[in-house]
C-alpha cells in the first residue's frame, strides 16, 4: 500500500527530546515500513525514520521560530505542506494518513484519495466544534473512547478507536532496582498536567518527587510565577527535559509515576512508558486514564488527591511483570495493526470524503477586553 503520513512540523520525527505525537508517528511509519508498505513521511527537517521523508521545513518549527512566529507562521507552513500533499496524491498515494487535525479537512474533502485523519489533541473546544459539523464525512480516528465524549451529540464519522502505540522495547529492558523510594513526575510544565499537584502528593505521602520535563514557551510565565517558586521551597529535585535514551531508567528507578492531570487527556504516552518500565502509575480519574491503567493491577486510577496519597502507600504490592504486560497492549505493532485495518477499509471500498455543500459556521467570539 502506498501511504502517505503527515505530520505537525514543530518538532522532529522522532522528537530530539519531548514530543508525544510525533514519537507515534515516527514508531507507525517505521513499523509499516518494516511489513513493506510504501511510505512518505512529510514532516520536518532533521526527521529519522525508515520511511522515505520529505521534509515541509528544514528544521523543526520549536528550534527555529519565536512565540509570535509560531502563532502566526506556522499554520501558514503548515497548509502549504498539506497542499503539496494533495496535490500530488491521485499519482502517489493510494491513503493519505494526517495528524495535522482541522488544517487537513478542506483539502480531505475535496481530494479523490481516502483520507483519514487522527484526532490527537482535546476536542472540549469551542473552535473544534464549530469547525466539525462541516466535515461529516471525513473519516477520523480518535485515540481514546474518552476523547470522543466531547464532540458525541456532533456528526463525526469516527472510523475506530486507535489507542497510540510506542516502540517500547528500551523500556521493557530497563532494569528495576531492588527498592525505591522517589516518585518520578514526567511531561510538560504546564497548568493542566498540575505539577503543583504532584509536589502535594509526594509531601503528603513523605517520599521525594524527581522531575522530568519540558518547559514550552508557552508555559515561560507558569514555570516562572508559580511552579519554580513552588520547586525551590518543596526542595523538589528537577532535572529538566530528558530524551528517548534516559527516560527508560528514570521511570524504571521510580516507585510509582505520579500523573494528576487536571484535564481531559486524549491519552498520555507517560503511562504507558512508565508501565513498560515496570513502574505503577498513580493518577487521577480525567480523560483516557481509566482505558490505559488497570485500576489495582498497573497503577491506581484515583477521585482525589487524598486518593492519591492513599495510593501511594500500596504502589509496592503492584509487580513490575504487572505493568509490564498491561504496557504490550500499547506497543507499535498492536498500533500499526488497528491503523492497517482502517487504512484498508477506506482503500477498498474506495471511499473518498463525499463533498458536502459549502457551510458557513460561526467561529467563537473572542473577547479584547475594554
């Protein structure tokens, strides 16, 4: 099959260091790859994948563009590239693959190949609703029944349920040690993921909390008003973003991987890393958490933060073997196993978008203050 895979161009394919959609991306195109497909990867610069990459920017948008270039260049980028897709896939393509979400659906409509688009941001939005309705006939994935909810009473055509999937074996391999007392904390610094709540739980529970992670451009103000501050009198120690070569040991040194999000997650690829690594999760009950953890057998799905410290006190009787074969639910071959099923569907019934008439819909008001 001949597969075109698009992806967002703010980081690489692999990202460097953090970057969640694009590691699934890269572990698709590699896996499918591996079983003979023909592939196009379009997707940035500097991109390492066993596909045939054609890169829509040279470098990483993240590494190369300010704040203000982002918000206002980048979607322009973007479209351009997703032009190019299309323009070429009647003689190239036989599915084109997107993960650039709304930026796809005017050119999936109208464009004789089957598209299929998955949904990997939050769908809550007042912009995404607006947009979807115009769209009903454009296939999509999701990445968790949850993401779903948001949009339920719209007419989406959800084609499956992808969850994401991870070349995990560097985290199966990880060595556990024989004791551990730290609690790790991984992702984003940002208000959602609640770091704030993380530092609450590991001083209740009286265990120390590690930090790994990002801090974004966008989230500058949070780490420097709130969180930095909150760090310093925790005595928290925060070691800063780490890449695919130390995230292994670092969950796998951990008791238990803390993950109090504060909004509705369409997945969270730090579970499933952490699981592989034999390491319990300890979350709180908000989007896809229930469809990734076993409750009492990989980690503890929690209503509270005083759930959570409770947790804490159990994460030893959960074995490492344990959250290791939840985790083989989550790898890339399972993933690229539900996409080929999809992918085939629409090739062969043939099943472009069917055109549907022209909508106007009204975009939310945004306020500017007085």
């Amino acid at each position: 099959m001949r597969i075109a895979l698009v992806s967002p161009l703010y980081e690489s394919v692999p990202p460097v260091m953090y970057g969640g959609t694009e590691r699934v991306i890269g572990a698709l195109a590699n896996e499918l790859v591996a079983r003979d497909h023909d592939v196009t990867l379009f997707a940035a610069g500097g991109s390492a994948t066993a596909a045939t990459l054609v890169p829509a920017v040279p470098a990483p948008l993240r590494m190369t563009m300010t704040r203000a270039e982002l918000e206002q260049v980048a979607p322009h980028l973007h479209l351009q590239m997703l032009a190019d897709v299309y323009r070429d896939a009647p003689d190239r393509f036989d599915i084109v693959h997107a993960h650039t979400d709304l930026w796809t659906l005017p050119f999936a409509r109208s464009s004789p190949v089957p598209t299929v688009v998955t949904m990997h941001g939050r769908l809550d939005l007042d912009v995404v609703r607006a947009v979807l309705p115009s769209y009903a006939g454009t296939p999509f994935v999701s990445i968790s029944d949850d993401q779903r909810r948001a949009v339920a009473d719209l007419p989406v055509r959800w084609e499956a349920t992808c969850p994401n999937g991870l070349d995990l074996d560097a985290y199966f391999a990880a060595a556990k040690p024989a004791s551990s007392d730290y609690l790790a904390f991984v992702g984003r610094i940002t208000p959602e993921k609640r770091p704030d709540w993380a530092v609450e739980v590991a001083r209740r529970a009286g265990r120390p909390l590690r930090v790994a992670a990002k801090i974004d451009p966008l989230d500058v103000d949070y780490w420097h008003t709130v969180i930095e501050p909150l760090f310093r009198s925790s005595d928290i120690e925060f070691v800063g973003e780490i890449g695919e070569s130390e995230k292994p040991e670092f969950f796998a040194g951990a008791a238990a991987t803390l993950f109090p999000i504060d909004w509705p997650e369409p997945f969270g690829l730090v579970m499933i890393e952490s699981l592989a690594s034999g390491t319990p999760v300890v979350a709180l009950r908000n989007g896809s958490v229930p469809e990734v953890l076993s409750h009492g057998k990989s980690g503890f799905v929690c209503d509270s933060l005083d759930d959570m410290v409770e947790a804490i006190d159990h994460v030893d009787s959960i074995q490492p073997e344990a959250c290791r074969r939840e985790a083989r639910r989550f790898t890339a071959p399972v993933m690229t196993d539900n996409y080929l099923a999809v992918y085939e569907g629409l090739v062969d019934a043939r099943c472009p978008v069917t055109p549907l008439p022209s909508r106007v819909f009204e975009l939310p008001s945004v306020s500017t203050g007085s």
